[in-house]
C-alpha cells in the first residue's frame, strides 16, 4: 500500500469515530416520560413532615416511594412510615396521627317536636322503646339508628322483648357506664342493668355523696367481665386504697334516709317521724343505734307494745343519751358498747330504689280511698292509760 492510500485510510477512520462519539440528543417523548416517573412532593406536605420531626432527608425517601400529597400519608402507618425513612417509633406514630382519615358521625335524626319529646321520655315497666327513643340513642352512641331499629324489632317480634335481649355485649363497657342515670329509665338505664345480669352481681361504684362514680363502675365491671371476683362485702378499694360502696343498677343512692331504728328496713320521714309517732329527728345517733339493739338482738323493745312505744315517745328527745335507755334496755347497751368495740355499729341508713319512688314508670296505681286518721292514736292511748290505771 503506497503513502498516499495509507493516509486516506487513516483518515477515513478518525471520520468514522468521531460520528459514532457524537451524543444521540434523546427525544421529547423520552424526556417528559422520565420527568413524569419523577414523584414530586407537595412543598405543604413536606413542611408538615419536617415538623412533625422528619429531617429533609427521610422526607425524600418519602418522596422516592410516590409520596405527593396528604392522602398518600394516610396510606401508610407508623410501621411502614419507620421502616421506609429510618425514623424513631414517637416521630412515626405522630405522623400517623395526623395523617389518619377523620370518621365522620353519621347525621343526627331529623325529629318532629312530638317525636323529640317521645325521644326523651322514660320507659315505663313493661313497656318497649319507640322507634324515636331508639333512634335518639343510637345516634349518641355512634351507631346505625336504622340497624340497631331492625334487630330490636326483630328481637321484639318474635316474642323475646328489649328485657330479654343483651345489648350489652354489643358495646364497651365504659360506653355503658358513662351513659348510665340511675334517675332515668332509658335505653341506657336498662343496657346497664342488662350488663349486671351478665355479671351476675351489683356492679354500680358509689360516692359518699350517693353519685355513680362511673370510672370506677366501668373499671369494676370490667374487672368482673375479665374473671375477677366481686368484692364479697360490697365495698370497691380504687388505687389508693379508699373504699367505695357498691349498690345495684336502679338504686338511686341519693335517695339515702335515715332508717326506722323500730325496723331498720323503713325510713323515717324527712320530719324525722317513724313507727308509733316517735319523733327521731335530731335524736343522737347513739341513742338510735340501741334502740335497734333493743329491737334486733336482746327483745327489750317491742315495736307491737302500745306501752314501749308510748316510753319512748316520752323519753326520746334531742337531748336523750344512752344512759335514758338504760332502765328500759340495759342488755341493749351492752351490745352496743361491743359492736363500738368491734367497730361493727349499724349505720341505721336506708337506700331505696329510684323506680318505685317514680309513679309514671309504675303500672299499679292506689286505687282505695285513704282512710280516715283523725282519731288515729286515741283508742291506743286510752289502752295504755288503762293499763297504767290498774
């Protein structure tokens, strides 16, 4: 091969090398499909991350797994948003929190005024909800008015009745509790003592004053749905050791009196008068207390004799004491002094259940005249005078 051929060879080469290192420019198809596979974050959702402790970095790893808007936050919880920017459990959770879809309540019933009076009206005795009183309590609950409507009818077609169904076991305890007024018979009033039946025992946690402590009644009654045992003296001890009386679902411990010390189970009368017209008010607790000796345990008193019952009426006053009884019930103070000791004195205090005490809920109504009282008394006390006479 002459010089001459050698060069244009040689040329025709580095021609050829340098067309084939020329970039190829990409078309535009190309590039707008690789912008759009390119997720972009919203600049608002990436403020709310970063202050929600994410740094700028675990944000892009965000953004690098299709993250653009708030939704696609809700997608994800605490685990799969830890796992995919490296971040701490707290910071996780509270991304989750703030990102969780809000559940809207469903809309309260439209009522009639006569409907919304129905709603809020007590069940008698024996009687069903109405469609209205239903539908007011489910909506409080949160529940579906319309299927919570056609299970009850359901249930009260065939013959079994809202006192034989258990709704109980359809809601959380503290739900029930916290809806629970011993003052008013509602649907809540009988899912509470529905629950109770379940359980077997009283579960309603009282204050001193008589209210319904409703944190600790849900905490006992879930105490007694988880296996424990019920408290066997009827008094619940909360965290720190301070006790609590228990009564039964329907009792209106408010309604607390001061009872007969002739028949601890009967009240006296706001006015302080009980069997026999004897006057207890602003009598020493005490004095009361043996008299009830005297009557329970050592039969120094009769409340069935005209002639205890006229000494006593003489000789209980505001200023008696224990030793006015001594004469009449010697052993009755006695027994006295040992339950002092003991620590086991009655309290002569009286509950009553709030149903009885409410005649629209009662379905037995007084129908016999009263009697006449005007010369209630007299024929007692002129057998009494009698007797003393002889």
């Amino acid at each position: 091969m002459s010089s001459d051929e050698a060069k244009k060879s040689e040329e025709v080469i580095i021609e050829t090398l340098e067309i084939t290192s020329e970039p190829v420019e990409e078309s535009t198809e190309i590039k707008n499909e690789k912008k759009e596979s390119v997720s972009t974050m919203d600049a608002t959702l990436k403020a709310k991350l970063q202050s929600l402790g994410l740094t700028e970095e675990q944000v892009v790893k965000l953004e690098a797994e299709g993250v653009q808007v708030a939704n696609d936050m809700a997608m994800l919880d605490a685990g799969e948003v830890q796992k995919i920017t490296g971040c701490k459990l707290i910071p996780a959770k509270k991304i989750e929190a703030a990102f969780a879809p809000v559940v809207t309540p469903p809309p309260s019933p439209i009522l009639s005024p006569a409907a919304e009076e129905d709603a809020n009206a007590e069940i008698p005795e024996g009687k069903q909800p109405t469609s209205a009183q239903v539908s007011s309590f489910a909506t409080q609950m949160g529940m579906d008015p319309s299927m919570l409507m056609m299970l009850l009818m359901g249930q009260l077609g065939s013959g079994v009745g809202m006192e034989g169904m258990n709704f109980s076991g359809m809601m959380p305890i503290p739900q029930i509790v916290a809806g629970y007024n011993p003052k008013r018979r509602d649907i809540s009033y009988m899912i509470m003592g529905q629950l109770e039946r379940s359980l077997g025992v009283p579960i309603v946690v009282i204050n001193s004053d008589g209210s319904v402590n409703h944190a600790l009644t849900a905490e006992y009654a879930m105490n007694l749905d988880e296996g424990f045992e019920s408290m066997k003296d009827g008094v619940f001890n909360d965290a720190e050791g301070n006790p609590y009386e228990i009564v039964k679902v329907g009792v209106d411990a408010q309604s607390i009196y001061d009872a007969d010390p002739l028949d601890s189970s009967r009240p006296l009368q706001k006015n302080g008068m009980g069997i026999g017209r004897i006057n207890w008010n602003k009598v020493p607790t005490e004095v009361r207390q043996v008299v009830y000796f005297a009557v329970k345990q050592t039969n120094e008193i009769n409340p069935s004799d005209q002639s205890n019952l006229q000494w006593l009426r003489d000789n209980i006053k505001p200023t008696a004491t224990r030793m006015t009884l001594r004469g009449l019930c010697p052993s009755a103070n006695n027994a006295y002094n040992e339950a002092f000791r003991t620590g086991s004195l009655p309290t002569l205090r009286v509950q009553l259940s709030r149903s009885p005490r409410r005649p629209s809920t009662m379905p037995n109504r007084r129908s016999k005249t009263p009697r006449d009282l005007s010369d209630y008394g007299k024929e007692d006390m002129s057998s009494v005078e009698d007797g003393f006479r002889g």
